[in-house]
C-alpha cells in the first residue's frame, strides 16, 4: 500500500514553524547541493536571513536524514551486533534488470510537519519496485518496502548505504535468506547510490515541492499517483525515451550505464 501501520493513523504533530522553515529550505537546498555539510549549509541559510548556529543546523540534518556527500574518512561506528558489508558495485557495469537494487531514504514535508519515505529501485531500468512513508526512521517501513519487492523478484546485489535501518539484523538477515549479495556505500560516497538521488530529485522537483501536503493520507496518495506516472509514463532520456516499466519487464537490452 506505500503506507506503514504507524503512519496509517499518525495526525502530524505541531512542529514550531522556524523549525519547519529551516528544515524546508535545508531539504531544498541539499536537493540542490548534496555536498553542501553542516558548516556550509550554515552558512547558506545566514545569507537567506536566518541567523542559526551549526549545532541546530546539524541537528536539523540529522532529523531529516541528510548527510553531505563527498569524499571523506569513515569515522562511525556502526551499531553493536551490526554488520557493515563491502561495495561490490565499483567499475560494474549494470547490463541487465535485476542485476542490482537499491534502496535509500528522504525526508518528505507535510504542512505542520514531516515523515520518511524509503524506496527501491533496479538499477538498469530505474523501476521503483516499492516505496513506503513512515512517521519515523525506525527499521520496519524499510522492512516492509523489501518484502513487497521481494514478492516481484530479486536482485543479484542490493545495495544501500550504512544506516543503521538497512544495516540491521532483520533486514540483512531477509536479502541473506533470499541468496542475495549484500553491497553498502561507503559514508559520503556521492556517486554510490545515483540513481537513488536521481530518484529522490524527481520526486521532489516534479511532486512533493508543487505541493503542500496536509496530511500523511494525503501525501500517500499523491506519491501513489507520482510512483506510477515514473513507472509507467515518464520519459527518461537515459533509456533512450522509454518508461522504467518498458525496459523492466521487458528484461533485455544492451549496456546503459556502469556503477562508477
């Protein structure tokens, strides 16, 4: 349905309209910019008139999910008892569906608020196979969005980044007993996971920012109806003009594009 249990009866709870502001112009701004970090985006909203400090723009960051991307030490740790695995994607070259998924997270507006979407995406043909929204970041929409894929088909690689909802025991768990190979970014890398920021681009240029909102039911409804124009009446100049969904259950083609 692209709508976890939680976020099914969540009313969205009032959030001080400063912070609502900040963290609009922060998600429109890394849209924009991925690689701007906390210092810059600091910076960047003091030029737009609001004089905040770095602490609360890190923290407003960190609630929305969003870390600049670039090239830089891996300096987290991960949690105890979770797994990281190796990037299996460098110089591949993606030739065929199925090959490799991906999944990633955005944070997503409301008028009086925010909630999570989490979607899955093959990488050849840029198919979204699902999506969920959730009014946290907990593991379980994510969970739920891999087993609707899952019930489809199933990748030879799925790759994520190393949050600590793909990096979980239950979800690296069910892609083990699937006899998938498991494949995480390494933090920042900025190319990893493209065609997922590509994605999250298009969502949120041609839907989520021409509109405002009210309610979680209601942004549900509008991304069903985006997910399924992507899919199936979207031109991507990529795929030489043709829908994800054409070239997805199609299942053959020559060589698009390689991981980078």
């Amino acid at each position: 349905m692209g709508l976890s249990r939680a976020a099914y009866y969540y009313e969205p709870v009032a959030v001080d309209e400063l912070e609502l502001t900040l963290m609009r112009l922060i998600d429109e701004q890394y849209t924009r910019t991925p690689f701007y970090g906390v210092l810059r985006m600091t910076a960047w909203l003091k030029r737009q008139g609001h004089n905040v400090n770095h602490k609360r723009v890190r923290r407003l960051m960190r609630l929305m999910g969003l870390e600049a991307v670039y090239p830089k030490p891996n300096l987290s740790k991960a949690l105890r008892g979770h797994k990281k695995y190796p990037y299996l994607l460098k110089d591949m070259v993606i030739e065929r569906v199925d090959q490799v998924w991906s999944a990633d997270i955005t944070y997503i507006r409301l008028s009086q608020g925010f909630i999570y979407l989490v979607a899955i995406i093959d990488w050849y043909s840029r198919y979204v196979l699902s999506w969920k929204v959730s009014v946290t970041m907990e593991k379980e929409f994510c969970m739920e969005a891999l087993e609707k894929a899952l019930r489809a088909s199933k990748p030879d690689i799925f790759n994520t980044d190393q949050g600590v909802q793909f990096t979980s025991l239950e979800f690296t768990d069910l892609l083990d007993g699937a006899g998938i190979s498991i494949s995480m970014d390494g933090r920042g890398r900025a190319l990893d996971n493209i065609f997922v920021e590509r994605l999250w681009r298009s969502v949120k240029y041609e839907e989520v920012y021409l509109n405002n909102y009210e309610t979680v039911r209601e942004a549900r409804k509008r991304l069903t109806e985006y997910f399924h124009f992507y899919n199936t009446e979207r031109l991507h100049q990529s795929l030489g003009y043709r829908t994800p969904r054409e070239i997805y259950f199609e299942k053959v083609g020559s060589t698009i594009t390689s991981a980078g």
